[in-house]
C-alpha cells in the first residue's frame, strides 16, 4: 500500500462551522505534513508531525489546529475559518530514514469557505 | 533563504517530443532534491528524488540531472504523450530537516 488517503475530497464549510481533515497512511512512515496550496501556487508546509509528536509549525493561525492519534492517522481541525482559507489542503508522509525521504502525497481536500 | 525558480512557466509541444523542464535554486547546500507531477486539483506525485550526492535520477521515460555547483537541475521526459499534460514541480530540501522549497512549477500540455 503506497497511499496517503484524505477525506473528505471536498468541503464547504460557513466561517462558523467546526469541521475536521483526515489523512491515514499505512506505509509504516513516521513523518506526516499538512500543506496548503492556493489555486496556481506551490504548496506551502503548515505542520510536520515527527513520530507523532509536533516538529514543526509554521506560524499558522490557532483556527487550524493539527492532531496526530497514532502513526498512522493525521487530522486538522477547522474552526472560524476566513474565506481566504479556501483551497486545497494536502497530507503527506515520508519515511525519515536517510535516502528514503521521499514524500508521498494524498489526493486532497478542497475547502471552500463561505 | 533558498529560492527555487521553474522556467518556463508554462509549454507546449507536439506528442512524440522530448521534454526539457529547468529548476535553479540559490543555496548550492541541498540534502536532495525532488520532481513532482501534479494534475489538475490532486495530489502532488514524487517522480524522482535526487540526493546531493547524486547527479542524475532515472525512471522509465524520465530522467532528472542534479548539478549542484551551478544550482541546477533538469527534468527530460521523453518521447512526450498527452498523459505527461500536467504541472511538474520541483522541490529542495536544504538540509536534513522537514521543510522543503518549491517552485511555482512547470505547466505542460502536450498536443495529440
């Protein structure tokens, strides 16, 4: 299995919802990203989970709030959103094991906010 | 701070025609460097990584070179088909941590 799987593929959500991103991996990799990437845009690295635990996070606001359960699994949670959050949210993961960093990517969340 | 550029930003060539997609970066200290396909509102897909101390990469039709001295890499796909329509991206991981540097990609659309 060499997938990164997101749910749901697509959201609409009012700026006062509270909803939820998935990502599961079942590749046994240990490092786990959310990106968010704007319409003709590269990707840009909101939070890196390293064996479960928050390495990095790229002074992104409190309403994006990550939460990774277990090796496998990776959520954001939304909350108060901004319509200019609108875009498409991607996880990916990689094995952090010298010469295997590649990084294997989901298919998405298309978020549209209201 | 490593600066990754993508040019052109977009191309278009007849099927059957070799591919030449170019990335330059700033900061020649990279750990590895690698090539995306994304297609339109998906996921981006890995087609190559490159470690510094590589200088070229090959898959089936693709075949990425890394010149680190100059802060260049260049995609070649061959003998194109329609399918290799799709944005190519090039990414730098600068040294042995998470984050990596994009560039704005490489747009292609190859005509059948």
């Amino acid at each position: 299995d060499t997938e990164v799987t997101q749910t749901p593929k697509h959201l609409v959500m009012g700026m006062t919802n509270k909803k939820s991103l998935k990502c599961e991996q079942h590749m046994g990799h240990r490092a786990m990203y959310w990106y968010k990437q704007k319409a003709k845009k590269p990707p840009e690295l909101m939070f890196v989970y390293s064996y479960e635990k928050l390495s990095i996070n790229e002074s992104v606001p409190s309403r994006f709030s990550p939460e990774c359960p277990n090796s496998s699994l990776l959520n954001l949670h939304l909350h108060a959103l901004q319509p200019e959050d609108s875009a498409l949210y991607l996880c990916a993961s990689s094995q952090e094991r010298a010469g295997s960093e590649k990084l294997f990517f989901g298919s998405g969340t298309q978020l549209s906010v209201l | 701070k490593q600066e990754v550029t993508q040019i052109p930003a977009a191309l278009s060539v007849p099927e059957g025609e070799n591919l030449v997609l170019n990335c330059s970066f700033t900061d020649s200290a990279i750990y590895n460097l690698q090539w995306f396909r994304q297609d339109p509102g998906k996921g981006l897909t890995s087609l190559l990584l490159i470690q510094s101390s590589q200088r070229e990469q090959t898959s089936g039709r693709l075949n990425a070179s890394l010149d680190k001295s100059s802060g260049r890499s260049t995609l070649y796909i061959a003998a194109s088909q329609p399918g290799d329509s799709a944005t190519y991206l090039c990414a730098v991981r600068s040294s042995n941590d998470y984050k990596l540097s994009f560039g704005a990609g490489t747009t292609v659309t190859v005509r059948a």
